[in-house]
C-alpha cells in the first residue's frame, strides 16, 4: 500500500488526505504498510498511534505531504 500510495501524483495524494474517513483509512493502510516492512520499533508506535489517532495524524501529513512531498517519518 504504501508503494501504491508514492507513484500517485501530489494532488491524488492531498485529496486522500483531505478526506477524512478516506484519510484515516489510508493512514492506516500505508503505516502499517511500512511498519511491517521496515520492521522499526518508532515505525510501529507510530502505526498504533495512527491506528487510534489517525485522522489528527492525517491532518498533519497533509501539510507535511505539501511540504516535503512524503509523509512523515516514511521516507
């Protein structure tokens, strides 16, 4: 999921993020995506965190993706 989720373009990607039931459901798909693949204890919290509080984390991924073109700690 989380390679799914790079090869969109930016604005595909924002408007996933935007929309909040959609943005918590992809939050989830590609932190958990790259939790599993990474295998780093901060990748899992982060994925339990994003699990309970994903559509907060969302938000910031927004504004994070429009800055630096990744979301946060998955680059």
């Amino acid at each position: 999921m989380e390679k799914w989720f790079e090869r969109q373009s930016r604005l595909v990607q924002i408007l996933l993020l935007l929309i909040p039931v959609v943005n918590w459901v992809v939050e989830v798909l590609v932190r958990w995506s790259h939790a599993l693949n990474k295998g780093s204890l901060v990748k899992y919290l982060l994925a339990i965190c994003v699990t309970f509080f994903g559509i907060v984390v969302g938000w910031v991924d927004v504004v994070w993706c429009l800055l630096f073109k990744h979301l946060i700690f998955c680059d």
